[in-house]
C-alpha cells in the first residue's frame, strides 16, 4: 500500500507541478512503485483538467480572454513537460536531415530555430483548440480528450521497445492486468460524462500509435520526448475534431 501512495506521489511530481516531497528512504525504483506511477497518470490528467475548468468557471465571464488564461494554465499546470518534448524532437528530426545523429541533437541543452518554431505552433493550436470548446460549453469533451491523450500513452509504453533505460524499466513494471482494468474504468466513467468518449478514446489511441510510429520511423528511436510530443499530437487532432463535430 506504500508503494502504491509513493508511485500516486511520483506521478504528481513527474507529471505536474504540484510540489511532492519524498524521503531519503523511499525506493522510487521499486517495481510497484513505477507500476503505480503510470497507472496514476490519467487520473493526474483528470486533475488538472478538473482545475482548468474551475479556473474557466471563475473566469467565464471574460469570455474568450477567460478560456484562454484557463489554457495556457493548464499546460502551466504540467510545467509545460509534452511541449518541450515538441521542440525536441522536431530539432533532432530536422538535424537529422542534415546528417547529425538524431538522439545527440536532442540531448543537447540548446535547440535549433525550427525546433522552437514548431514548439510554438504546436503550443498556438492546442491553445487555439482548448479556448474554442472552453468556450462554447464543451467541459466534458476537454475533460475526456485530456484523460485519453494519457491512456493513449500508457498503451504506447506496452507496445513499444524504447531507447531510455528509464522508460524500460517503465514498461517492465507496468502491470497489464491493472492497465486493462483502467482502461474499463475510465470508459465507464467517461461514458458517464460524455456520449462521446468510447469513439474519442478509440480515435485517439489510433492517433497515438501512428504519430509514435511516424517519429520512430523517423527518428529510428522512441524516448520520452517523443511520447511527450504524440501527447501533444493527439490532444490538438481531438480539440479539433471535437471542434468540427460540434459545429456541424
């Protein structure tokens, strides 16, 4: 049961910026311990989505001002961690193209133009997309595409071999009965909050498997970065099609 409250503790800490304070004693390295980690990541996302749409609530009569404080917030809230990963891996993938070796480039504490160009795109139209189902009322859909972009990942983990010793382990620990038993979970619940979560849950876990196979085939690598930047994919392709639907 420790383990279990360390693993919830570090996935806080890992995942968003709520400050977490552990011992000298604690083994953050125990199986258990990472298993509940990624097992506590969609519900991480569950958090700072529910935060977003208080701050939304306190700010909704700013309008569209009120949405987008609310947004940038909420990437506030994960210190930013998925888009860094953007400009990452588009530096190391234009690098590439030049002849450098793609995993030095991207461990390099510098980035490239076209890295922060793209970061800044990136970061433009998730923006763009939170703002305009923020709102016109779309609470529940924002609420589920966040907690999906993070089931999509935690899918990605099994299915792919990694080139991080960190995200290995990651992938040894996870326990696949317990994946499974969330993935039932959070279809329940979102089912609950919205008719559109099983189609939205099914896309986006497609999304995630393509985007990652794109940069791996690019990069002949997956790492971290790269399932930070298939999480900012995949949230910015769901605002947008939830985007189009609901204005049809």
């Amino acid at each position: 049961m420790r383990n279990l409250y360390l693993g919830i503790k570090l996935s806080l800490a890992y995942f968003s910026l709520l400050p977490m304070r552990f011992a000298r004693k604690d083994n953050l390295q125990a199986a258990s311990v990472l298993n509940g980690m990624l097992l506590f990541l969609p519900w991480v996302g569950l958090l700072l989505a529910g935060g977003v749409i208080l701050l939304y609530g306190l700010l909704s009569p700013l309008g569209w001002y009120g949405a987008l404080v609310a947004g940038i917030c909420y990437m506030m809230f994960y210190g930013f961690l998925h888009t860094e990963a953007v400009i990452d891996v588009f530096d190391a993938l234009f690098a590439a193209h030049g002849g450098k070796d793609a995993y030095d480039v991207m461990k390099e504490p510098t980035v490239g133009a076209i890295g922060v160009l793209y970061g800044v795109g990136f970061f433009l139209l998730k923006l763009a997309g939170i703002v305009w189902v923020l709102n016109h009322g779309y609470l529940a859909e924002f609420v589920a595409i966040v907690v999906i972009s993070r089931l999509s990942l935690l899918s990605l983990i099994v299915l792919h071999d990694f080139r991080s010793a960190f995200l290995t382990q990651l992938k040894e620990a996870l326990d696949a009965w317990y994946l499974m038993m969330l993935f039932v979970f959070f279809v329940l619940f979102g089912s609950w909050i919205t008719p559109y979560f099983i189609p939205l849950l099914l896309t986006g876990v497609i999304l995630g498997f393509l985007i990652s196979l794109y940069f791996a085939a690019k990069l002949r690598f997956v790492n971290g970065d790269v399932l930070g930047t298939t999480l900012e994919g995949v949230e910015i392709i769901l605002l947008l099609l939830v985007s189009l639907w609901m204005s049809c």
